[in-house]
C-alpha cells in the first residue's frame, strides 16, 4: 500500500492533476483513488486485467457510495453558514469531516492496492508510451464505472499524471 500511496500523493501534487482530478469526481462522477490505481499500474508497466478491473471499479463505487460521497457531501455542506455567524464552531467540525473524507480515501486505496499484487507486470508493449499505457488504464476503469467522461478529459489526466 505505501508504495501506491507514495506514488498516488507525489502525483496528485503535480501541476494541473488535482484539478484534473476534481474535475472528473464533480462533473462526470470519477473516483480518483479509482483512477489513480489504473495510472499507477500503468506506470509500473503493469496491465489491468478486465475481471480485475471490474472487481476494482464495484469496490469502489461500493466504498463511495457507503463512506466517501457522504462525507465529501456533508463536508462540502458545512462550507457554508448554517446559522448566523457559526465559524467558530462549524470549521473546526468540518476540518475534522475532511480528514475522515481523506481517510476513507486511503483506505479504499489500500483495498485497491490489495488487488494489485493480481495483476501481471510487464504486459504492455515496451514501445507504447506511458501515456498511452496510462490513457488506455484510465478509460478502462472510467467504462467499468459506468461514468464515462470524454477522452479528452481522461487525456489531460493522462499526460498531466506522465509529465515529467
């Protein structure tokens, strides 16, 4: 798990991914740790086997829809005032409703990380660039869930997550 997270936080903090990112979660409905699974495998050269890919894609939306979405819906509520001049008392609640959001993030990473020891290495022809190998993984799992955002969305990603 550390070696995913390690790679997943270094490439969310690349210029322009975060964004990317954001973008694919509030428009087309994306699971980042989804996505970020695919591209790491990618990055390590490693395929993304279509029945591993699927089981991937149900644990995540399981995971989201029970744990993640809520907690990312009520954090997003309490940026907001309630009542009147309620800041002292709803940030530091709503901080703390964003730390578990990231937990539950990481933990449905370290479930994907798990699958991840499944997967054959060095299944991509030598020749195709990261970018495409990372392209390819993430239109794979943006088809399993069923949240199909355009390839141009998945391409700025794509090479915002492979630029160097």
């Amino acid at each position: 798990m550390t070696e995913f997270w390690d790679w997943a936080v270094t490439s969310y903090g690349k210029q322009g991914v975060s964004a990317i990112c954001l973008n694919l979660q509030d428009s087309y409905g994306e699971s980042v740790p989804l996505l970020l699974w695919a591209a790491w495998l990618a990055a390590q050269n490693r395929h993304l086997d279509s029945d591993i890919a699927a089981e991937a894609a149900t644990l995540s939306a399981a995971w989201s829809d029970a744990v993640i979405s809520p907690l990312r819906n009520l954090r997003r509520r309490l940026k907001s005032e309630i009542t009147p001049e309620d800041d002292k008392l709803r940030l530091p609640i709503r901080n703390k409703i964003k730390g578990l959001e990231l937990e539950a993030e990481k933990a449905l990473m370290e479930k994907l990380s798990s699958l991840s020891s499944r997967e054959k290495e060095l299944n991509y022809d030598i020749n195709q660039p990261l970018n495409a190998r990372t392209l390819k993984a993430l239109e794979r799992v943006s088809k399993l869930c069923q949240a199909n955002a355009p390839k141009s969305a998945l391409t700025l990603l794509a090479e915002a997550l492979t630029k160097t």
